[in-house]
C-alpha cells in the first residue's frame, strides 16, 4: 500500500465505507497516525473487544486533518 493509496482508504472510511481493521490500522501506519508499539498521546489503554467465531466488525474513524 502506497501512502496515497493508504490516505484513500482513510478518506473513504470517513465518509462510511468500510474495512477490515488491519487495513484501517495499516493506513493509518503508512501516514504516520498511528504507532503500532504504542503512542506517547494515549493516556489510557483500553480493553481489545473480543467477537470470536471469525465475525468481522467495522470500526469508528474519527480524524482531524489540518
């Protein structure tokens, strides 16, 4: 994934589509918004939710973009 490609998918996910969290994660990776080892801007760390059984489930983007 190219970082034009990667800000696609993060434009496209703000407006509803959806897709799988590595992709959103991915993304946000490549252009430098998320740290996959952690972030010095969480305070808190929040519990994984586990679904099992294989099911998929879209996740809320939320993003300031300056």
């Amino acid at each position: 994934m190219t970082y034009e490609q990667a800000q696609r998918i993060l434009d496209r996910a703000t407006e509803g589509w959806e897709f799988s969290e590595f992709v959103i994660l991915r993304a946000l990776e490549l252009t430098g918004d998320y740290e996959p080892n952690g972030s010095s801007g969480v305070e808190e760390t929040l519990p994984q939710e586990s679904i099992g059984g294989g099911q998929r489930r879209s996740l809320p983007l939320v993003a300031n973009r300056d």
